[in-house]
C-alpha cells in the first residue's frame, strides 16, 4: 500500500481572491507580519499497490482529476506503508 500527499496550489501567475481574502482578514487581526497568503487544496490518497507504476498512476490522477492545469500546478510525495 501507498500513502500519497497531493498539494495543489494555484500558479504564480494566477490571482487568488481567497489567499488575499484571508491576507486582509489576518491584517484586520493585526498579524501585519503576513505578506502573502497563497490557497491550495492538501489530499491524503491510500493506494494499493498494483502492477502499474505508482509514479505514473498518481501523475496520471493529477492530470484527469485532482488538479486543473490550466492555472494549477501541483505536487506529490509518496510513502509505502506497511498494512498489518
């Protein structure tokens, strides 16, 4: 079994009304240390392993489903787990 984490995050280049949503929220509250605030989605997938390339399957995923890259871009670490 795999446990792969799935960042998705919005492009450089893309405005993120919600991330400067929160910067104002966060400055209201008086963290005037924050510059930037940048949202994202986190996903957690466990995978059973199977004779196709765990790589090329999550990939594949992120492409189809998890991630729209057209303005996101995303990235992932996979961790095989031991099921008892």
């Amino acid at each position: 079994m795999y446990k792969v984490k799935v960042y998705v995050t919005l492009r450089e280049n893309v405005l993120d009304p919600q991330g400067t949503a929160v910067k104002g929220a966060l400055h209201s509250l008086s963290y005037r240390e924050v510059q930037d605030v940048r949202i994202g989605k986190f996903m957690e997938l466990v995978i059973e392993k199977s004779e196709r390339d765990i790589e090329e399957l999550v990939r594949e995923m992120c492409e189809k489903l998890l991630a729209n890259t057209v303005i996101e871009d995303y990235r992932y670490d996979i961790e095989e787990v031991v099921v008892q």
